[in-house]
C-alpha cells in the first residue's frame, strides 16, 4: 500500500489529500472563499505595460481616431 500524499491548503493550510475533489483546498468554503477574493480583486495577475508600436492594429486604429478629430 502506498503512502497518501498531501499538500497545504492555500487558504487555512490544513493537509489536504491529492486526490479529493476540492483539492488544492481542504473544502468546498476554502475554495470559495478563495474565490471571493480574486472576484473582490484582492489578487490580481500583474501584467506588463506594453508600449504602443507603431504599426500594429490598435495603434493604427487610434492615428485614424485623431485624424477624424483633427487632432
């Protein structure tokens, strides 16, 4: 018989078995109180800032926006 493995859950760091349903929580108020966070924007994925090249379609899409203004 093999060991069960586990891991930490990321909210409470109770174990948790590889092989439930919930994982990588312990349960079903881990997991959606995890998720109340990311939907409350209390994590976030940091993206880079890109600079606007010229040449590439939002870009041209602007130019077009300021001509039509006459700016």
């Amino acid at each position: 018989m093999s060991p069960r493995r586990t891991a930490r859950c990321p909210r409470c760091q109770q174990p948790v078995r590889l092989d439930t349903s919930s994982f990588p929580f312990c349960s079903k108020r881990c997991r959606l109180i995890d998720l109340g966070k990311w939907f409350n924007e209390e994590y976030r994925v940091e993206k880079e800032e890109r600079e606007w090249i010229e040449g590439e379609p939002h870009a041209k899409a602007q130019s077009r926006r300021e001509r039509s203004r006459g700016e």
